[in-house]
C-alpha cells in the first residue's frame, strides 16, 4: 500500500474530534486494525510522510485471529443473554470489517459473509 495514503487515513482518523462513545469506538477498532497491519508506529504521524509502497506485516491469517477475537466477544454477550453488550460488540465486529476493507476489500469481503452467517444463526 502507498504509504501516503495510508498515513492520510491514520492521521485522518488520529485527528478526529470524537464526539460520542460510538465514534470513539469506531475511530479506535479501525486504527487499531490499520496499524497493527502495517506496523505504523504513534511518533509516524508527526513526521514527514515518505511516498513509498509499504508492505503489511499482518498476514490474513494473524489478521483472522484478531477478527474472530471481536466475535469471540459477540458471541459472549450473545450467549450472556445481554442484548444491549451484543450490539455493542457487534458494532465493533463492523467497524473491524471497516478498517479491514481499508487495505483489503477481499478479506474484508469474506469478514462480512462470515458475520452475516454468524447474525441469521443468532
């Protein structure tokens, strides 16, 4: 991925006035995601940012292991009977989706199918 695009969003999403729990949730899943996939470190964002192709250094499958954690605690609360922590959790599972699909619209793709599966089942 260009870095100066990716940089853009994290800066973008770094920078962001919050101005409720959800936005704060949304904004932290999704950055949190982005980084952790391209090793993007907190002091980068106050730096130039270089145009270079930079690479990830998640795989899909360490990637996987961080999706099935959000629906890990899906189920949880599903299964908890707590209405109100499930779709807290589930709104968390679509803001991962979200930051995924940000670097990756296939595996983003195949996150998404998986959920709805996991939703009608439910």
């Amino acid at each position: 991925m260009n870095n100066k695009k990716l940089m853009k969003k994290v800066i973008e999403l770094d920078t962001q006035t919050l101005h409720t729990r959800e936005q704060s949730e949304r904004v932290m899943v999704q950055i949190a995601i982005i980084r952790k996939a391209y090793g993007v470190k907190n002091n980068e964002t106050d730096m130039e940012v270089l145009d270079f192709e930079r690479e990830r250094v998640l795989t899909d499958h360490e990637i996987k292991e961080e999706f099935e954690k959000y629906i890990g605690f899906w189920e949880w609360a599903i299964n908890s009977n707590d209405k109100d922590k499930a779709k807290q959790f589930e709104n968390k599972v679509n803001y991962f989706i979200d930051g995924v699909n940000f670097f990756d619209t296939v595996l983003a793709q195949e996150f998404t199918n998986t959920f709805k599966s996991l939703l009608n089942a439910a």
